[in-house]
C-alpha cells in the first residue's frame, strides 16, 4: 500500500519503512518552515544561553556569599556579600529582560511558521484539482487547516520555549555541575540510562496515539461541518438524535485516544521525575560521605545537589515538548501528506503567454477516461471557431459538464490536446488561461462579504461602477438595490439570505464582469424564474456577441441564442449543426425541442 | 470574500469577572470536580514532598555531615530517595485522578455544542459563520479541558505552594520572610492589570481564529468558483490578510506576556539578592545558623517556578475564560423556535395547510422594509397540490421554510388540520411534513440511507446505520434491523420513491443502494443530487409535501417523467410546490401568485394566464409568446390535453384563439420524443453514473 500523498491517511498500521518513509517527509517539511526563520531561531537560541547562564550562576552566587561571603562578614568585610547580592540581582535582571525578548521573538518565529504553513496549505489545496477535492473532502482539509495547526501551534508557541531551555538549562547545569564536582557528574551521566530508555518507549507508544488522534479529531469535523451545512435538511428530516449519536460516537473516539495519550503521558512524566529524584538522592549519598572523609566541602554539595535537582527542573518541560512534538509531528505528517499531493492539472512548467485570446478552442483526437475501463469522453475531435456560440445538449450524464470542464482545464484530457487559439491548455499561463476563460456552473457559490465583493470576484479591480453595470447586464441590479444595505449588503453564510435564483444572477454578474474570451455556462439558469432567464438572456446576447461560448442548458430557450448545437449522447456528439437545421431535422434534437416547447405551458 | 470579521458577542455580555465566567464551567465540570479537587491534593502533596526536601537536606547538612557521622547517611539519603518516589507517584496520582475525566468534561460540552447546535434555527445558522461553530467546538473546547485538567490545577496548588513556602520562610526567619512577603504587592498589581489587557487580546485573537477558519472553508467550499475564475491568488490574499491579523494579535499576546514574566523574574531576583546579603549577614551575626541559611534558599529555590509559572498560568486561565465565554455565546443563544411546553397531537392528518395573515420579516431587515411576507393568506385543501408562483426573491422559498418552522412566522398563523404548527412538537410537524430543497444536501451515506432520512424505523435502530454516517455506512455492507418485514418495506418504499424520482441511475452505481454519496462519497451531478433529494422526499410519506423547485436541475426528458410519477403521488398528499416553470405548474391544482409579500390571486393555471397580467409575466417568456402564437393553432386541433387537465389546455386554446393559423412541427415532434427515448434514456443514466 501506498503511503505517498494523503493515500493511506486514515491507516493505523504503517510498517517500519513506511513510518520512516512519513516522518522523513514530514521533517522535511518541519525544516524548510524554519530555514526562512534560521536567523532568528539562531538569535533566540543565544538569547537562551545567555538568559540560561544568567539563571544557572543564581546557585552559584549563592554558594559563593555563603561559602565566601560568610566567614568575611565575619571579619567585617561586606565587598564579598555585597558583591553576590549585586550579581544576583543583576542576573536576575538580564535573566528577565532576556526571557522577555525571547517571548516575544519566539511568538514572533512561532506566528512566522504558522502563516507560512497556513498559506502554503491554503494555496497548495488551491492548485489541487477539483478531482482531489471530490474525493478529499472539505471537511478533511478544514481539519488540517485547523485542528491540526492547533497541535503545531501549541509545539511551536510552548515548544521551543520548552525544548531550548530545557536542553540548554539541563546542558548547563550538567557543564556546572561537572565542572564542581565531577564525581556527581558521572552519577548523573549514569541516569541518563534509564531516561533514554524511557523516552524511547514513550515515543513509539505514543507515535501510534497521536496519529490515530488526528483522524479521530478529522472525522469529528467532517461531521461537524456537514451537519452544519445542511443543516436545513437536517431540521426537516428530524435527524438530530440520530447525528448526536452518531456525532457522540466520534466524540467517543477522540475522547478515548485522548485520554489515552494522556495516559502514556502520565507514566512517561512521573517515570522522569522519578529517575531526577533518583539521582539527588544518589548524589546526596556519594557526596555525604566524601563530605565526611573531607573530600568535599558542604557548600559544594549544597550546590551539586541543588544542580542535580535542577538538572531535572525542566525535565517535566522536556516531556511536555516531547509530547507536544509527537502531536505536531503527527499533524505535520498529515499536512505533508497534502502537500505531497500533485496537481492533476498541473501548472505549466514553462508557460505560454497569451495577452489577447480570439477565443477558438480546438479539441484534436480528445480522450477523457478516469480508468482505461470507465470512458466518459471517447476519442473525438471537435472545433469551435471564435466567436461561436455552442449550445451543448443531452440527457444527464451524457458528458456535457465534462467536455466544458475540459475547455476550461478543471480537467486534463488523459489523451489528445484541447487548445485554446493554437496553444495548448496545459502549456498556457494559468493567468491567461482564467482571464480567457470562464465557467459558470449550477452550483453558485457566494463568499460571505458583501455582493460587491462577489461580484468583484470576477475581476478584483473593477470600480463599482463597473460591477453596477455588471448587475444591470444580467437583470441583478434590481433586486440588488432592493437588499437592505444594496451592493453592500452582506450575503451571509453561504449566501442563506440570497435566494438560489439570486445567487446565479450574482454569478452571472460575475461572469459577465470578468468579460473572458471563451465563456461556459453550465446549468446556469436553472434556477431563474422566466422574466430572470429572460432579463439573462438579454444579457447574453449582447455579451455573447464578440466571443466563444459554450451553453450547457436543460431549457432549450437558451439554445435559441445558440449558432450551433451539439447533441450529446454516452458521451459522444451524435448531431452537430445549427438550431434551425437540427429543429427542422427529424433528430434527437427535434424531438428535444418539441417536448421542452410543449413543456412550456 | 472580503469577509468582515464577525465577532458574535451576543448583546448581554456584559463583562463579568474572570473567575465568575469560569464558575459556569461548574455545570459540565461537576462529575469531575471531585477529581480535580483529589488532582490538587496530589499535586499539593508532590508539591510539599519537593518542599521538604530541602528540609532534609539542612537536617544532613547540619547534623551528619558536620558531626562526621558516616553511618546516617545512608538512611537519610534512602529518606531523600523516598521522598522523591513519593513525590513521582503522587505527579502520576495527579495525572490519573484528573486527565481523563478532564477528557469526559470535554466531550460532554462537545456534546451539548452539536446538540445545542443542531437545535438552534436556521436564522442562527444564516448568521453564525460556521468556522466560528467549529474552532469552538474544536479549539475553544480543547483549552478548556486543558485548562481544567492542568492549569487549574497548577493554578491552585502553585498558590497554595506560594502561600505555604513564603509561610515557611517567615517561620524560618522573620525578617527574611518579609523581604518576600513586600516583594509579592507589586505582583498583583501587575497581575491585575494584566488580566483586564490580556482578556481582550485573548479574545480577540480566539474570533480571528474562527474567521481564519471560515475562509478556509469558504475557500474549499468555493473552489469551483476560484478555480473557475482563477481567483485562488486572490482568495489567497484575503485569506493571507486575515493570517496576518491573526499573526499580529498573536504577536500582541506575546509582548503582554513577555511583560509579566519580567515582572515575575525581576521581583522574586530583587527579593533574593536583598535576601542574600541580609542571611549572610544574620547569619554572621549568629542569628542563623549556616543549615538554616541554606534551608532558606532551598526552599526559595523551591518557590522560584511557582512564582514564575503564575503569568503563564494567568494567561492560560484567561484564554479559557475566552474560549468559556465562547462556548456559552451558544449555548446561551435563546432559541426562538422551540417545543410547545403540552405540545398537540395530530392522529392522521389530512393535510389541510392554511396561511392566515402570515408575516415574516429577517430579524436584521431595516425597519424602511416591508415584511417580506406581508400578511400571507392562503388555504391548501387536503389532497390538492397548489403550485406557489413569484419573481425571485419574492419570498417563496422563505414561505415553505415557514412550514416545517424552520424559521417561525412573525406575526399570523399556520396551521395543519386546524392546529396551529407551533402547537405541535417540532418532531411530529416535520413528520407530518416533509420537504424537498433546491439545492439538495445530500450527507456522507449510502443512497439508501439519504432517501430513507425521514423514515429512522425503517433503516434499523435510526442509530449507526442513519444518515450522517460517517463510516458505518460505507464500510460494510447494510446492516438493517433484523426484522424481515421492516426490511422489505424499507425495500418497498426505497424503491418506489427512486421510481417517482426517476432516480434508477443509482442501481448503476458501483454498490448500487448501498453506494455511499454525499461529500464523503460519490459525487454526483446536480440533477442526480436534486432527484434523490426529491425521493427523500416521497419516501418520507408525509401528509404534506412541500417541494421547493424540485426539478429545476433536470433535462427536459427526465423532468416530464418525473411529473408524470409524481402525479400520482400528489393525488392523494397534499402538496405545495414553488415552481418556475410552466412544465412545473403543470403538476398543480391550483396555482398561488406571490407578489409584494402576499397572495394576490389563486386560481388553476389557466384562470391566472387569463384573469392576472402579473401572472403572464413571471410565468411566460418571450419565446414562450412567440411560441403560442406558433402553436395556437395546433393545440386547438390536435393535443391531448395532458392528464385530465383540459381546461387548462382548453383555456390556453381560447386565450390563443386570435393568434390565427400557424404550423405545428413541434407538437408533432412531441409525439415522437416521448416513447422510443425511453430505454436509452435509462441507460445513459446508468453511464452518466460513473462520474
């Protein structure tokens, strides 16, 4: 089984190799967020030292005015106290002003990565086809947009704290007390033994956990987010009990490897302390009795022992880290496995520019086939000069959509080549293949904003005079100024004030804004009421004048507008010519004709 | 696209404290309290067991060590080593007693958000965006349980363990002790005030999350549109903004951060050092002994994290009190459409649905608006289908909702068989009634289980096997209630209402009924989607049918069949159909006109066309008009009024009487298409399938 890309996400049982093979991956992805950030991470890491330095000398001060500064008081000599008290207040001093500065730089390298990876995502699920979505689903890469980025977020904001001030504390304290007391060194070399083994075992419980986790919390919001959306038929077919039970049972789920992670947690933290308590413990008794045979003096083992304690202060910090790592890596693995993924329709690797599109598309021997046995599209070739307008019909599922998806590269054919004036879509610059052409489909999706900003959509810089102008082309303009707040009004979440018939006109109006050469109307209409359509239709003539189109209708009153008409049928175009021709022919498209005018009144 | 960040603070939030905002986690924290409180206690202890440590080390250091007696050492060393396995087992104790029923706290309130959720209305839904339900539903619930389970935890017993330790250094020296306890008062100045800075970044951050992942979604849910017109740059960068914001508020919390950390190292340093000279000095005063000395810095050694760990705890206990008051925002929301408190019942209904004086305004409608439904009154007689006719956006789709109560009429009644809908549980009114929308969701299941939706005692336990299903569904095959008969009626109805949807395309499926579609699923086309959405539907048996443009996604061929089904259907179910189409209109008894918020005129389809200009306008284009006059003529002489609806055929002929004498190609070519395409027709189904 496959492991490249998001294949095999939701697999628990990965082999060796394979766990390899997705944690490479994944660090891969982990380093090239931080060498933009190398610098700073280089910074904050001196930062560190110095500010760690500055707390590790507290105990040392401290030993020095007791050891040093004591018997001196004694003899009336304040310098050596004085000194310690000065130093320890200027260590603490540095030490807080270093630790602020580290905060707010880490936050800054943390927020750096984030954004970097937010946008990376967002943009990389951009690029993926349409085909990748269908089968990925929304909610998935909502959840690795979010949850997911929860969990490297938390490692990212407490991580590095944790982990370079960990490391560092424990490197100094162990240099410190090396250089003290070499003895209690080796004592404490001798229990990094124990912790190496603990970790290891943790980390391989743990890695199966967490991964199992990310799925659970994106199976949670899978559901989340359809119930959300449709919700309206949800509340209509009384499915509540039955989503809570079915969401309670995801709940369950999350909950359990949770609280599992938790638990291999609760040993693995303890076991830490447990082994640092160890060693005092150690340390206290060889230095008690060199103490005794005089080979030590007391403040020396006073020190050595506060070391060793503090050697595994950060020690419950590290294991947090360590936790904290092991739920990002595995978030990390969930991400790279979407980046990993390769667009199907690629963008070009060198593309070619078109400035001004005539607008004829050319199909030359096209083949379009998910697998060799499911054809939709057999081989076929099919021209449309610039400036024709080509109505496209034929039962549901006779593969129009497809052939407008190919015009306008939501796929790629798996053979032959579709053109646009001579280049072929693969090779254009995908700026001047969306500038030339546009699709509108069924399915009118409006973005929250205002219907401004919607209609916008079809051309970012346009003035509002022209996305007024726009509107009034398609017959929006009316009910647009008749919206509480007009061109302003904010359409809401998935356009829920909007009505559908509404929501196309607003796309139409987009289409009609961004003016491309070749322009695909797929079931466009289908929700306009008559006078709309009509309105539309208008529009369309003026609009359609000068440039390629392709009309995709179940309503043939749309094909009267039509130059030609192409009949489909299991995928193949069985008539081809004019309306007038094709209405007085005695072909399916006669017969077509007549039974939509009959269904007319 | 642009999207506003929309901060839902509901209007009664009213700041209240930090701790009282927390205080309301009480009610889902209950059955976990007792183990937070157990969880303190070991963390209290551990805490304690680390404080004494150093007691015993003074105690070595002055006793055997100085006294040179060999032979204690080793049982005070194994007293360390208790100690400090005391101390690792009552950390495990902690995590033990309190992580997993901090796991149950928050499933429970994840639990209570969908259901709450899943209650509200549909207004709510228009208005919340639902990456903002979501990032509280993940996120926000995720910091509290943290919160519950680790920082509250530490919260308390760190100021406990504060508290206790300066006590300790009192009791070991006064003076000493005191340096501390002056250090502490500016502390909680700072602390103070670091709440009051901290709470509104924290929250402000939390609702640019939830925007941040609105864009995401809209992003995804979009993305034909931006592939479309090649607009993922641009979503790009509206998205990048909003990351952005998000950074800088980020950013912010840091630096706020960073503040009272200095604060929290700088005071405790200063304390310290004035400590250092002031012992050092006792103690060569022979006030202090040297044991007592080192005692002293030990345990303020002790102090140090706690102290420190107070800013970090503040501002996690802070975003908990964000994200709590997050959670309640919902659960807060009154909802306005709910159960009657002694709702009726309606035994067998007949389907009579009447409109009286119904209006409906959308709450955030500026008062210069009319209602949009302005005084509805309109009477569906049980068995009739009444077609609902009107220009877009004249409220017609507002008006079905009204039916189910998914939005509830602002003024006026419904009612069915003479109850008013709002008597009747939410359940039994949509029992009773059942829809059809236009744009038809379909959820991650099989075939089966989305056009059984409205029928749970038919597919099994109404549990694992119902819609919505994640998994279950598509894993396995089936797997129904035992019980035969339930199976094969299930069976029965599925297949009938697939029939009248004209829905066979999905025995071409790869797994037939059982092939799982939705999001998670097979994609289908718009036509499929609507036509299962209808079948669900039917298949639901109501009394009262309620279908919202139904077949506005459907080839001509397949949209005339379906009608042709569905007549017999809407024979004996009373029905309500918004229709665009004449083809639609065709299904109806009666037609309704909305205009300007009211029914202006009632009437079959041929008395409007004659009796209402307004009427001719909404339901007949231009090529229409054209068309009339071509086959005027010919409708007189030779079509078959269809389906016992002559008088609208008949009326249309005498409407068109003048129009004189024109050629009748097309109502010849109607002959021809109607039969022979049938089977083809079935079978470009089966392959249009595949996609």
């Amino acid at each position: 089984m496959s492991v490249t890309g998001v294949a095999g996400e939701e697999r628990h049982d990965f082999t060796k190799d394979e766990s390899q093979q997705i944690r490479a991956r994944s660090l891969r992805l982990l380093g090239s967020l931080l060498r933009p950030v190398r610098a700073r991470l280089w910074l904050t890491m001196a930062i560190v030292v110095v500010s760690t330095a500055a707390q590790v000398a507290g105990p040392a001060l401290i030993a020095y005015g007791i050891d040093t500064g004591l018997p001196a008081l004694t003899q009336g000599d304040w310098m050596p106290v004085g000194l310690a008290g000065l130093a320890y207040l200027f260590t603490g001093i540095v030490g807080a002003f270093l630790i602020a500065w580290y905060i707010r730089l880490s936050a800054r390298i943390s927020q750096a990565v984030l954004l970097d990876l937010r946008t990376r995502i967002f943009l990389h699920t951009q690029k993926l086809s349409l085909e990748f979505h269908e089968s990925y689903t929304s909610g998935r890469i909502i959840s690795r947009q979010t949850s997911d980025l929860d969990a490297i977020r938390e490692l990212l904001d407490e991580g590095i704290n944790q982990l370079v001030r960990g490391v560092l504390y424990m490197a100094f304290t162990g240099i410190a007390l090396v250089v003290l007391d070499p003895v209690s060194g080796l004592v404490l070399v001798g229990a990094l033994v124990p912790l190496v083994i603990l970790t290891r075992w943790f980390q391989q419980r743990s890695q199966a956990l967490f991964r199992r986790s990310r799925v659970a919390s994106a199976k949670l919001i899978v559901q989340f987010v359809e119930t959300m959306t449709g919700i309206r038929a949800v509340q209509a077919f009384r499915t509540e009990r039955r989503n809570q039970k079915e969401f309670g049972r995801l709940v369950e789920d999350y909950r359990d490897v949770n609280a599992r992670v938790i638990q291999l947690f609760g040993i693995y933290d303890p076991g830490l302390i447990l082994i640092g308590n160890a060693t005092v413990a150690v340390v206290l008794l060889v230095g008690g009795f060199r103490v005794i045979d005089g080979g030590l003096a007391i403040g020396v083992l006073l020190a050595t022992l506060l070391y060793t304690r503090r050697f595994f202060d950060p020690m419950e910090d590290m294991a947090m880290f360590y936790n904290g790592y092991q739920s990002a890596a595995s978030a990390l693995e969930k991400i790279s496995g979407v980046l990993e993924e390769q667009p199907s329709v690629p963008d070009p690797a060198r593309p070619v520019d078109l400035w001004k599109a005539d607008g004829t598309v050319r199909f030359e021997r096209v083949e379009f086939a998910y697998t060799p046995e499911r054809v939709i599209l057999p081989r076929f070739d099919l021209t449309i000069p610039a400036g024709q307008t080509v109505a496209l019909v034929g039962s549901t599922g006779a593969g129009k959509s497809t052939l407008a998806k190919l015009i306008a590269r939501f796929y790629d054919p798996s053979d032959g080549v579709v053109e646009l004036d001579g280049v072929d879509l693969r090779q254009l610059h995908p700026k001047d293949l969306r500038r030339a052409i546009v699709m509108v489909t069924q399915e009118a999706y409006l973005f929250s904003g205002s219907v401004a900003d919607n209609i916008a959509l079809g051309k970012p810089d346009a003035t509002f005079d022209e996305i007024v102008a726009a509107a009034r082309a398609v017959g929006a303009h009316e009910f647009i100024e008749g919206l509480p707040n007009g061109y302003d009004t904010d359409v809401n979440k998935r356009g829920g004030r909007v009505s559908a018939g509404q929501r196309q006109l607003i796309s139409f109006a987009r289409a009609f804004l961004a003016d491309p050469a070749v322009l695909i109307l797929d079931e466009a209409t289908s929700s306009l009421d008559i006078p709309s359509e009509r309105a539309v239709q208008e529009g369309l003539q003026s609009l359609l004048a000068d440039r390629t189109a392709v009309i995709i209708a179940h309503r043939l009153s749309t094909v009267a507008i039509a130059d030609r008409v192409l009949v489909m049928e299991h995928g193949r175009i069985v008539e081809d010519g004019s309306p007038a021709e094709l209405i007085g022919g005695t072909g399916r498209f006669a017969a077509m004709h007549a039974a939509w005018r009959d269904s007319l009144v | 696209m642009s999207a506003e960040p929309q901060h839902q603070h509901p209007p009664h939030a009213q700041r209240i404290g930090t701790v009282r905002a927390l205080l309301r986690l009480r009610e889902y924290a209950r059955p976990a309290l007792p183990w937070i409180g157990l969880g303190m206690l070991a963390s209290l202890s551990a805490q304690l067991v680390a404080l004494s440590i150093p007691q015993v080390l003074q105690s070595i250091v002055d006793g055997p060590l100085t006294d040179g007696d060999a032979a204690s050492v080793v049982p005070l060393a194994l007293l360390v080593l208790g100690l400090g396995v005391l101390e690792a087992v009552l950390i495990a104790l902690r995590r033990w007693f309190v992580l997993t029923p901090g796991t149950r706290v928050e499933a429970s309130m994840r639990n209570a958000l969908y259901a709450k959720l899943e209650d509200l209305p549909v207004s709510f839904h228009d208005r919340w965006p639902s990456g903002q339900l979501l990032s509280r539903a993940v996120s926000d619930l995720n910091i509290i349980r943290r919160w519950l389970s680790f920082g509250l935890v530490l919260l308390v017993v760190n100021l406990v363990v504060i508290v206790i330790g300066i006590g300790i250094l009192v009791s070991m020296n006064w003076m000493l002790g005191l340096v501390f306890l002056v250090a502490s008062v500016p502390l909680w100045i700072v602390g103070y005030r670091f709440e009051g800075r901290y709470s509104e970044v924290s929250r402000r951050s939390q609702d640019q999350a939830g925007d941040l992942a609105t864009a995401v979604e809209e992003s995804v849910h979009g993305i034909r549109v931006l592939k479309a017109f090649g607009r993922g740059k641009h979503a790009l960068s509206t998205f990048r903004a909003q990351a952005e914001t998000l950074r800088s508020t980020e950013i912010e919390k840091a630096r706020l951060d960073a503040s009272i950390w200095t604060w929290l190292i700088v005071v405790p340093a200063a304390a310290l050092s004035v400590c250092l000279v002031l012992g050092v000095w006792l103690a060569s005063q022979g006030v202090l002994t040297v044991g007592e000395l080192v005692a002293f810095f030990a345990t303020a050694a002790v102090l140090a994290w706690p102290i420190e760990s107070i800013g970090f705890l503040l501002a996690f206990s802070l975003d908990a009190r964000t994200a709590t008051d997050r959670f309640f925002d919902i659960l807060d929301t009154r909802n306005e459409i709910t159960d009657p408190e002694r709702p009726v019942s309606v035994e067998r209904p007949r389907g009579e649905l009447v409109f009286s004086d119904v209006h409906f305004r959308y709450q955030d409608a500026p008062d210069r608006f009319d209602d949009l439904l302005d005084g509805v009154d309109l009477e569906v007689r049980p068995g009739e289908t009444m077609a609902l006719v009107g220009l877009t956006g004249s409220g017609k789709t507002t008006m079905t909702a009204l039916t189910t109560r998914l939005y509830d009429v602002t003024a006026g009644s419904i009612t069915l068989d003479g109850v008013d809908i709002r008597a009747l549980s939410r359940e039994e009114l949509r029992t009773h009634i059942a829809m059809a929308f236009e744009d038809a969701t379909l959820f991650s299941a099989s075939v089966r289980d989305n056009v059984l939706l409205g029928r749970p005692e038919l597919t099994g336990d109404g549990g694992a096997d119902a819609a919505g299903t994640a998994d279950a569904a598509g894993d396995g095959p089936h797997e129904a209630s035992g019980d035969p008969e339930v199976l094969a009626e299930a069976e029965r109805v599925l297949a009938e209402a697939l029939r009248i949807a004209q829905a066979g395309f999905v025995y071409g499926l790869p797994d037939g009924v059982d092939t799982k579609v939705g999001e998670e699923g097979m994609s289908l086309s718009g036509g499929q989607r609507q036509r299962l959405a209808l079948a669900r539907a039917v298949a639901a048996k109501p009394a009262v049918l309620v279908l919202d443009d139904p077949l506005s996604a459907l080839d001509v061929s397949t949209e005339a069949k379906v009608e042709a089904e569905l007549r017999s259907v809407l024979a004996s179910t009373t029905a309500l159909i918004v229709a665009h189409r004449p083809s639609t209109v065709m299904l109806a008894d009666r037609v309704a006109l909305l205009e300007y918020g009211r029914i202006t005129a009632v009437g079959t389809h041929s008395e409007l066309l004659r009796e209402s200009e307004h009427y001719r306008f909404v339901i007949s284009s231009l090529e229409d008009e054209e068309r009339r006059q071509a086959t005027a003529a010919s409708d007189r002489v030779g079509r078959a009024p269809r389906d016992g609806r002559r008088d609208d055929a008949e009326a249309i002929a005498a409407a068109m009487a003048d129009d004189g004498e024109r050629a009748d190609a097309a109502a010849s070519a109607l002959r021809e298409l109607t039969e022979p395409d049938l089977d083809e027709r079935g079978l470009t189904d089966r392959e249009g399938v595949a996609r």
